[in-house]
C-alpha cells in the first residue's frame, strides 16, 4: 500500500520543479513528513532555492518578500552560507534606510525602521545605539518646540558624537546653537516690552519666538495678553476706498502697518437630508487651527491645537501638509512640507486626530474625516476639501456616500458659479430644472429620492 507522506512528497517534489517554492515549502512543514530522509533532502534543495530567491527580491528592492524567503528557508534547511548572505543584505539594507531617515530628520520614521528590525530578531548593539540616536533626536526637537534650545543642543551633540558619519546632525546642532542665542535676545525683548506696556511689540516679538518655538509657554502667554490689550485685528474703514484694514504686527518692530483685509473665504456648509452635515471648503489653500475669538482659520477645531496648526495645500492632483504646529502622519512627526496619502491619518497636537481619503479616481477633491471626539466650529461631520467637483452617491468612493440615492450627484464649479447636475430632475429654491442648476450659498436642492441644502457661514 502506497504510504500518505509519499504521496504528499512526490507534490512537494511537484511544486519544486514547478517553481513553486511557496507550495513545496508549505507541503514539506505540513505533517510530521520532515521526519523521514527523502523530505529532509529536498526541504534542503527549497531552502537552497528561497535563499536565492531572496538574493533576487533584495536586489529588486523588495525586503519584505526577501525577510519571508530567509524565514522560510531556515525554517526548511537551518543556517547556510546563501541564507546568512542573504540575511546580511537585508540587515544593511535596512541600516541605510535608518540613516536616509536620519539624514532627512525624520527620527520618528528612522525609529519605527529599527523597531521593525528588532522585531525580525535582529537586535544588535548598533541597533542599540541607532535607537539612542532616535532617542536623542526626538527629545531634542521636542525641547525645540517648547524654546529650550540650549537643551536641545545637548542631545543633538550626544546624537552627533554616536553617528559621526551624519553631518546633518551636527547641523541640528549648530542651528540649535544658534536659536539657543536669538531665543536669549526675544526673551530679553520681550520682558523689556512687557514692563513697558508695550503691547504692539510684545506680539511682534510673541510671534517670532512662536516660528522658532511654537509651544513655547511664555511666548503664547505674552501673546494672549497682548491680544487682550490691542484688540485681535482692530479694524477701521476708509470711507474712499471701502477696503477694510486690519492691525498686523510687523517683524522685530513696534509699527502696526495697514493692510487690506484677506480674501473672503470660500466655504459654506452642506446639508444633506439623512445623512449629515460637511463643511466645504473650496480655496486651495486651508488653514486648521483653534476654534476661538478673533481666529481666522478655514477649519476652526475645537480642541487643544495652536490657533494655525497646519496648512493643507492643493498642488495639481496632490495636497501637501504644512505643519506649523505639531503634527504627526501615520505616527511619524513632521516638520516641513509632506505630501498626504489616501487614508493617513494626521494627528494635530497631542490628541486632535484626521483621516485624509482622496476617493474618487477622477476628481481631485478630498475629505477630512474627524477620527477623535473633536468637531469643527461650526459642528459638521467631515470637511470636503472640493476642487472643481464633489460627488455625492451610493458609490463606496464617492466624497459622501449616500447608500440610498439611486444615482450619483454632482457638485461642481464653472466660471465662478457653484452648479448641481443630477441623472434626474431637480428643484432648486423652488424651480424645476432639468437635471442641472445654479446653486447660491443659501440653495436647498430637492428631487423625488434625496434632499440638500447649502449655509453661507458668516464672515
């Protein structure tokens, strides 16, 4: 009688020739069939071949797939000579990704990349001292931000004196040097103005400490009271020209200048019947930030964010994150210009959290879904960030899925006006249109199966 591991090695040897290593590897581990002679000496020629194969997907750039052809090769043949060189070219491949994170500054992306290393088993004493390199980055750049310059250069050196090789380090830590000085002459300034009472110059130099130092304490404080004592954009109006100007503070000064007020913003909120409420904002360029008196931001939060928190910019098909605040993407702390993905999750502060979804294909539109308990003022469920077009509809990747309509809902922009196309017809503010009409800020759109309405928010 034909005995079952036989038979269930002659598929192994199968799969083998085949090429299909994945389907021998996983035949020989099933059972007890790696007991007997004949399953040993071919369980060798697989590893043999996946330790090849893994060769081949490292140099291809394709480490995850090389970590599973080694895993799987030791596994089926134990150590050998291939697989500790295939081994080996994966470590230093991840090594120099660790130091392309920390020559970008990016200590938090460095950190996650040794994380995933040492979760393979690979820890190591230069692993070790990478992670302290991380370590010391992080903290540094955190004492930045709260203007403790002089204790962030510390850690840059300490960083600075274990990786040698980075010359970006030591430049870390020669511009916290320097801060380190501009920040001892703002402080300086800044109490002289205090005593003085005056106010003007206590926000201009508030300001400039906040560019280097956003959560620096004293500076926001004197900010505050500063805006307390002159009013948070005092205006006065020229009655020939009908422009409105606003008090601006102007860099390292006492003098207020005259400005023309800023752009109105193009926004309004969508209602739509059954389903929610979205804050639309139509300007290429966005600013997040906190929900109080006097703050001009395009998305007002309520929550513990700076007053600008971040910028949101469309660039073409693409929007790009301006942090000016803190601000972490998908966990990774940012500090300059980042481009976001579909479905990254960015992080504003300590617990202010945003899912960012570019779903449709053909639009290039976007949405920011609040993932924390924190809402928008004025409360709406997510913000549309709408390009040309907004499409709304039972569609999973539509901008707001309306699981009931029958059909999609679009709207969009021509030569300045707001419009709304549907596949049946509509009643707009009252009048019959036929599948397409002119929306105002103020516009309620109805038809047999869905209902809509717009909001102008006040200025």
């Amino acid at each position: 009688m034909f005995q079952s591991w036989r038979f269930q090695l002659k598929k192994a040897e199968e799969a083998f020739k085949c090429g299909r290593l994945d389907d021998a590897q996983r035949l020989l581990c099933d059972g007890e069939l790696m007991q007997y002679l004949p399953a040993q000496k071919l369980s060798a020629k697989v590893a043999e071949a996946m330790a090849q194969r893994a060769a081949r997907r490292i140099a291809e750039g394709d480490t995850q797939a090389g970590w599973n052809d080694v895993r799987s090769a030791q596994r089926l043949g134990g150590e050998t000579q291939q697989l500790a060189s295939a081994r080996a070219a994966l470590i230093a491949r991840g090594l120099a990704e660790v130091d392309n994170y920390l020559r970008t500054g990016d200590a938090g992306g460095a950190l996650l990349r040794i994380e995933s290393l040492e979760g393979k088993g690979l820890a190591s004493d230069r692993l070790r001292a990478l992670r302290e390199v991380c370590r010391r980055l992080e903290r540094g750049r955190g004492l930045e931000r709260v203007g403790k310059f002089a204790d962030a250069e510390m850690h840059f050196a300490a960083a600075a004196t274990l990786r040698p090789d980075l010359p970006e380090i030591d430049e870390r830590r020669e511009r916290a040097g320097e801060l380190a000085v501009k920040a001892r002459e703002l402080n300086e300034s800044l109490h002289r103005a205090q005593a003085e009472g005056d106010w003007s110059r206590v926000l201009s130099i508030a300001c400039e400490l906040l560019e280097h130092a956003p959560e620096c304490a004293v500076a926001r404080d004197a900010r505050k009271r500063a805006w307390e004592e002159v009013g948070a954009g005092a205006a006065t109006s020229n009655s020939q020209t009908d422009h409105t100007y606003h008090w601006r503070p102007t860099r390292g000064g006492a003098t207020a200048t005259a400005e023309p007020a800023a752009k109105p913003k193009s926004r309004f909120l969508l209602w739509i019947d059954a389903i929610g409420g979205f804050l639309v904002c139509q300007d290429d360029q966005i600013v997040l930030g906190q929900a109080s008196p006097g703050n001009d931001v395009d998305v007002p939060i309520l929550g513990d964010v700076a007053r600008r928190h971040a910028k949101i910019r469309r660039q073409g098909e693409e929007y790009v994150l301006d942090p000016l605040g803190m601000v972490l993407v998908d966990g990774r702390l940012v500090n300059g210009p980042v481009v976001l993905g579909d479905g990254e999750e960015i992080q504003l502060g300590e617990s202010v959290r945003l899912r960012f979804r570019k779903p449709h294909a053909l639009s290039a539109s976007a949405r920011l879904d609040f993932v924390s308990r924190h809402r928008s003022q004025p409360s709406a469920d997510a913000v549309l960030l709408m390009a040309e077009s907004c499409v709304l509809g039972p569609k999973w990747q539509n901008h707001v899925v309306c699981r009931d309509w029958p059909d999609d809902v679009v709207l969009y922009r021509q030569d300045g006006e707001l419009y709304c196309r549907s596949m049946e017809s509509i009643e707009v503010d009252g009048r019959v249109c036929d599948g397409r009409g002119r929306l105002t800020r103020n516009s309620h759109v109805a038809s047999d199966t869905f209902s809509l309405s717009l909001e102008e928010i006040p200025a």
